[in-house]
C-alpha cells in the first residue's frame, strides 16, 4: 500500500519543505490564508508541485485511481452514440455542433469519441468541433499530441 501522504507533499525532505515554505510565503505575504479555489488551482496546477504537472502516471493500472477513459474506448464509443442520437434529434438548420471537455487530462476521451464518430457516424464528424477547456500548459501540450488525428476537429 502507497503512502497517500508523501504525495500530497507532506513527507519529508527537500520537496515536502519547498512545497510547505512556498504555502507558508503565500499566506504570510496576504496577512492571511489563501482562498480555497486558489489553494485548489495550487495544489493540481502549479508547474513545479501540482498534483497534474508530476511525472507519476495519475490514471490506470499504475495511477492513483481508474477512470472509464482508462480502461478502454467503450465509454467513448457509447458517448458517440449518444451524442448522435442527440445531434439527430436537434433542427436540421444547425450545420456546426461543439462538444466541450473540461480537464481532459491526456486527452483520450476525447480520441475515443472522434475516432468513434469518424468510424460509425462521419456525418456527425463532419459537424463536430471537440472544444477542451485545460488550465495546464503540459496537459495541452498532451491532449494535442493525443489528438494529432483529428486537427481539423479538436480545438485545445
């Protein structure tokens, strides 16, 4: 069993300390403690200490926890099909439909969707802008490489 609290950044030595003097500097530099969301935005965010800005694999088999994204396509291939049927439903005017993902981590839900729709539903691909909404300059950078495939439809 993993220690969870080495990887929230208690654990001691050099990095457990960086991470508390950083904390402490903050709060002392506002008289004060730090808003929760900018606490938040800290802990999962920020480039040299954020929960997402490690090296460790966070997902899977090796990861923290599992998602439906991290053990195969299905989830995605079942959202493509919803989404069509969705799409089918809604005034045949509308040329142009957007799907937006927020914290889209590699970027793989959004790989399993296209590539299902490109697949099984190419009109709807034709239509479909896949918007992600990522407050992390690696995570981007990622989701990018994930998407390579679909330029033309997945916006980060």
């Amino acid at each position: 069993m993993r220690n969870l609290t080495r990887d929230v950044g208690t654990e001691p030595g050099r990095r457990g300390d960086e991470r508390r003097s950083r904390s402490k500097s903050v709060i002392n530099s506002r008289n004060g403690p730090m808003a929760f969301a900018e606490f938040m935005s800290r802990a999962l965010y920020d480039p040299a200490h954020g929960y997402y800005s490690r090296a460790h694999k966070q997902i899977g088999k090796r990861g923290d926890f599992f998602t439906s994204v991290s053990v195969g396509s299905f989830f995605g291939e079942l959202l493509a099909f919803q989404f069509a049927r969705w799409v089918e439903a809604l005034s045949k005017s509308q040329t142009v439909f957007q799907i937006v993902e927020a914290g889209a981590h590699d970027g793989q839900l959004a790989l399993d969707i296209l590539g299902a729709m490109a697949a099984h539903e190419s009109a709807l691909f034709k239509s479909v802008e896949y918007w992600i909404i990522e407050p992390s300059n690696a995570r981007r950078v990622t989701q990018q490489a994930t998407l390579s495939r679909f330029p033309e439809r997945s916006l980060v």
